[in-house]
C-alpha cells in the first residue's frame, strides 16, 4: 500500500513540475521558443532557394513534406539545414 501511494506522489509531484515548467517558460520549452523565433516558418520557395542547385525540386518537397508528416508537425518549419536533432527537437516540442 505504501508503495502505491509512494508511486502515486512521484507521478503527481512529475505532473506538477511539467504544467509548472510548461506555464513559466522553464527548460526545455524555453529552448523551444527561442529555437523557433531563431529559425522562422519558410514557405516552398524559400526552401527552395536555401537547398543545393543539383537537388530535384519535386523530390526535396516531398520528402520535405514526408518528413513533417511523420514528425506531425508543419512542413513550413523544416528548413534544408537542419540536423537530425533539430528536426526531433520540433517534433517533440
């Protein structure tokens, strides 16, 4: 029984630093915020521009598009630079 609630006050002390850190802006979702405001949404045509003059117009948008998809997030805040991480970083945010 003790270890019930013992587990039971683990799980709501968890839930209470999560909706605390999320209303004031504490890390992680800080970082979030400021990675968003460093690396604004940019439409088709930007992205575009900003990938390799080689690369297949058609193809780099539909992975770009596939990519947002799988990670439930919009296509426009994926950039061509962005790493692995970054792209995890939004998924998760």
């Amino acid at each position: 029984m003790t270890v019930v609630l013992f587990r039971l006050v683990v799980f709501l002390a968890f839930v209470l630093y999560q909706s605390f850190a999320y209303k004031f802006s504490w890390p992680p979702y800080d970082k979030l915020r400021v990675f968003e405001e460093k690396r604004p949404p940019i439409d088709d045509e930007e992205y575009l521009r900003r990938c390799p003059s080689d690369l297949d117009p058609d193809t780099a948008l539909k992975v770009r598009n596939i990519i947002a998809d799988v990670l439930g997030i919009d296509a426009e805040e994926i950039h061509p630079d962005h790493s692995l991480m970054d792209l995890e970083f939004l998924a998760c945010g």
